[in-house]
C-alpha cells in the first residue's frame, strides 16, 4: 500500500481563536468545499467538536454520492485538531489541521495523509485523477479562505498529492 500525502499551508490575517473557531464546526465545511462535490452534513447540528465525535457527511466523488463519517482523534483548540476517515472512499484518510499564530496572523496547516484502495489500480487513478482532484478541492478551499479571512501578503499555498 502506497502512503500519499498533500500538504497545504496558507497566511491568514486574522486570530488564530477566530480562524480555530471557522474551522471547529463541521457546519462551515460546506462552505469551502467546492459546490461539485454536494457536500451535506447528516449528523444533526451544531455538532459538539471534541475528541471522540463522530461526524457523518455525503459529498458526490467521480460523480457518485458516498457516506463518509470521520472521527476527531484529537482536539487541542486553538492549535489543532486531527480527523480521521472511518468510513468513505479511502483506505486510510488521517488529516491533521494546524493553527499557528504569529503576530495576530494565523498561519493555517492542513497535512492529510490517505492511501487509495484498489492496488494497482488505484494507484493508477490517484495518478491520472485523484492527485489533481485533491488538490483543486484544497485549491478552492484556499479561495474561500482568502474571501472570508482576507488576503494576507504572506500568503503560501503547497498543495501536492505527492509522498
């Protein structure tokens, strides 16, 4: 099995209690995913961010809808949170969120470290469409951050699907 990471980091003009707080409720994950995906939250709201809570969606991946629910493995506001898929269209989904503070400015980490299933062949698609695929949706979340936070100048964006 092949570990594949993406790792995104980005400058964001405001607290980090006040960037920690956006990105705290799962309600706001609509938001900032892009709208082809269909993105809708099933569990009922507000949900309660702590760890051990479960989180159940539907978003529309390769044109299909999926279930995805994800567990928060850890949880330590204002600096982060870890979700973790339970049950989705990956083999292994860890996503790590960051929150560092400099100077009033928050500098915002997202490392999400996945393994595609299918073997070979999912190697195959991760190559020709599931790389690209993730970055444009952390690509459109970066817009969405940018428009509701404020552009800063420091901003740095790295979003790769590659190891």
């Amino acid at each position: 099995m092949k570990v594949y990471s993406l790792k995104q980091e980005m400058a964001v003009p405001r607290p980090r209690e006040e960037v920690f707080a956006f990105f705290e409720k799962p309600e706001n994950l609509a938001m900032i995913t892009p709208p082809s995906m269909a993105f809708r939250i099933i569990t009922p709201t507000p949900v309660i961010m702590q760890v051990g809570a479960l989180i159940d969606y539907t978003v529309r991946i390769m044109g299909m809808r999926r279930h995805w629910r994800t567990y928060i493995a850890e949880y330590q506001p204002p600096g982060k949170f870890v979700d973790v898929q339970l049950k989705g269209p990956y083999t292994f989904w860890h996503h790590t969120h960051r929150f560092i503070e400099h100077n009033g400015s928050t500098t915002l980490v997202d490392e999400v470290k996945y393994i595609v299933p299918l073997g070979i062949l999912g190697r195959i698609v991760h190559s020709l469409l599931i790389r690209r695929q993730l970055e444009s949706i952390f690509s459109y979340r970066a817009v969405v951050i940018r428009r509701l936070f404020g552009r800063a100048e420091a901003d740095r964006i790295n979003a790769t699907g590659r190891t």
